[in-house]
C-alpha cells in the first residue's frame, strides 16, 4: 500500500513539475525610501480576493529588501536616470523631446503613474504608460514607436513613473470601458492554461505566502514596475514579467501589448489599489 501512495505522489509531482513548500508569512516591516514613507499594505478594495494588499518588498530577503529602501543602493536609479536623458532628447522629424511639451516631469507627471493604464479614446482601448510613450512619440514628435521592451522604453516607462514615487495606486473605471477590460482580466487571471494548469490565483491567490524553489510567493503585484532584477542585471517590464509567469506554466505566451496582456495589466493593476507606487522596486 504505501509503495503504492508514494508512487502517486512521485507522478502527481512529476506531473505538476513544481512543489510548493512550507509558507511564511512576509515581514512586518515598514518600507522607507531615503526615508519616504512608502503604503506597502492596504485595505483591499471592495470585490477583492484579499483583505489587505501587500507590497512584493515585504516577501523578499533583507538584502534586496535594503536595497530598494536606499537610491543609492538601487541599481534602477541608473536607468531613471538614463530615462531623464531621454526625456530631453530632441527625437524625430517634429524636432521635439518629451520635455519640448511637458516640461518638468517632476511636475507634469507626479500621479501619472499611479493611474495608468487609463481609457484611450483614440485608440478605443486602455493605454499604459509604455503605449502612451510610443503614442506620443509618434503623434507628436515624428519618431518611430519603440521596439517592446527596449531598454529606452523601460527607462523612460521607469522614469515617468518614478515621478509618483509613495503615491497611492489608483485606476479610474469609470472612464470609456475600463469596466469591460477589467472583466476581460480578471477572466485571464483565474482561466488555468499551460502543461501545468496553473491560473495566476493559483500560485498569487491560493499559494500566496508559500514557497516555489526559492522565491517566497507574494501577491504579483505590479506597483513597482519597471522592477530591478539581480538575476537579470536590468529592468524588467509588468508585461514581460506577466509573459515569463505564464511561460512558466508552460503555456504559450501572448504577445506584448495583445488585448490579453492589456486586460490583465488593467486588472492586476487594481489589485495592488492602494499601494505605494515604488518604481523602480528591486528584486532578486
Ligand atoms: C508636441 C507635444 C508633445 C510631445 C513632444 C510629447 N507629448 Fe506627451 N502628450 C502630449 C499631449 C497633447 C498629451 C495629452 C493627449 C494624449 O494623451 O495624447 C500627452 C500626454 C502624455 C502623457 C499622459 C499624461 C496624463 O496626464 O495622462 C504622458 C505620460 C506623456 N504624454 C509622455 C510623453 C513622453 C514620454 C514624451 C516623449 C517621448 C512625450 N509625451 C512627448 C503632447 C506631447
Ligand atoms: C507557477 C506559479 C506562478 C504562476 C502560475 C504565476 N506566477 Fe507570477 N510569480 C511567480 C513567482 C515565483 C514570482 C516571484 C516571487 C513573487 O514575487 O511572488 C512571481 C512574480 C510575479 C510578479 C512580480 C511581483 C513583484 O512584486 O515583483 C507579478 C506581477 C506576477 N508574478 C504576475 C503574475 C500573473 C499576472 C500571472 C498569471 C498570468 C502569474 N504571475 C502567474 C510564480 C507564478
């Protein structure tokens, strides 16, 4: 009988291809940024999984942990401050740069951040900030969109939300129909897909707190992105970090941008309501 169960257990492991460990609960700790005060937990909003929202800083290890609660420390800072050149680099056939129309970022895009993506009404869909930047520089400086996931577009996107810095996340739903897309997402977040059958409730909902390999399973959020990663050595896109969980469940991945990836960044977005905008948060 118990070679039996135990050869079960082999297969249903060997099937799932992943085995989650022992949980822990995330730190009790309070996240300061050169001694900003950051919102790293917060009453969930109404219609949510949750009670209580939880930044991603408060599952990591100490060091990545420190490392994002100092500017110095952060390796993301670089590449804030590589999308501050860019934001005054005159670029295509309209002889502008960003700062051509909107100045000072501290001032014109503090709150951008926190509210994106947003209802487009020229494109009939929601926008988040990378599209915005690719809209603008089409439409209003002659230049070519960016390639996804080019580092520009990553230090610019790291940038311009940079300027929200603390700031509470916080998506308008009313606008166009936001309601729909986030319908849409939330239909995505829970459909299971891949070899492995696994939603993103099933590890950020159902497993949150528990162990896969080494990382400790926080809720997914996204108020920290574009994120600095220590594994990768750059910045890392919510798009492209949606794509490399969905690739790890062994599905095939939608493309950046699709309509899937869209709605799921509009959903997941409003799960981190209330949370800290930590752009660029670090993590392992
Ligand atoms: C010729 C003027 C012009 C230039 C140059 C320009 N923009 Fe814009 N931008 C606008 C206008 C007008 C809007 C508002 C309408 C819209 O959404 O297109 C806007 C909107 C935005 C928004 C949304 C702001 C909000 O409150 O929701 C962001 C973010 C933004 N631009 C970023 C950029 C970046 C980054 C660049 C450089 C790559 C840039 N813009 C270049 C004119 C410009
Ligand atoms: C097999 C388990 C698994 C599935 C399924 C999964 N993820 Fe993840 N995800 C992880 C792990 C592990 C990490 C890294 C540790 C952490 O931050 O939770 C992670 C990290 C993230 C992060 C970064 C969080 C941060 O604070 O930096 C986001 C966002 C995210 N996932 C979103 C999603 C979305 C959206 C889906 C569904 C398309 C999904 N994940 C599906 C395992 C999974």
């Amino acid at each position: 009988m118990k070679k039996i169960s135990l050869a079960i257990a082999i297969a249903a492991t060997a099937v799932s291809g992943l085995a989650f460990h022992a949980s822990a609960e995330p730190v009790d700790e309070q996240l300061f940024i050169d001694g900003q005060e950051m919102i790293s937990r917060a009453p969930a909003p109404e219609g949510h999984p949750f009670d209580e929202v939880l930044s991603g800083w408060l599952f990591r290890e100490a060091e990545t942990r420190a490392a994002e609660a100092d500017s110095f420390a952060n390796p993301g800072m670089l590449d804030v401050e590589r999308g501050e050149e860019i934001w005054a680099t005159v670029e295509g056939s309209a002889g502008k740069s960003c700062a051509s129309c909107h100045n000072d970022a501290a001032e014109t895009m503090k709150g951008v951040g926190a509210r994106f993506p947003k209802w487009d009404a020229d494109a009939k869909r929601p926008i988040d900030i990378e599209l915005q930047i690719d809209k603008c520089r089409v439409d209003n400086m002659g230049a070519e969109a960016y390639k996804f996931d080019a580092d520009e577009q990553k230090a610019l996107t790291a940038y311009i939300k940079h300027q929200s810095l603390g700031m509470p996340v916080k998506l308008d739903l009313s606008e166009g129909e936001m309601q729909s897309w986030w319908d849409k997402g939330k239909d995505v977040y829970y459909t299971r897909t891949g070899q492995l059958n696994l939603s993103c409730a099933s590890c950020h909902e159902a497993s949150m707190g528990k162990y896969i390999r080494a990382d400790h399973l926080s809720q997914g959020q996204v108020n920290g992105f574009p994120t600095y990663r220590f594994n990768t050595g750059g910045l890392v896109s919510i798009q492209n970090r949606f794509r490399g969980c969905i690739r790890d469940t062994r599905a095939e991945m939608p493309k950046a941008f699709s309509d899937e990836l869209l709605a799921l960044e509009v959903y997941v977005t409003w799960r981190g309501t209330g949370l800290s905008v930590e752009t660029p948060a670090v993590r392992q």
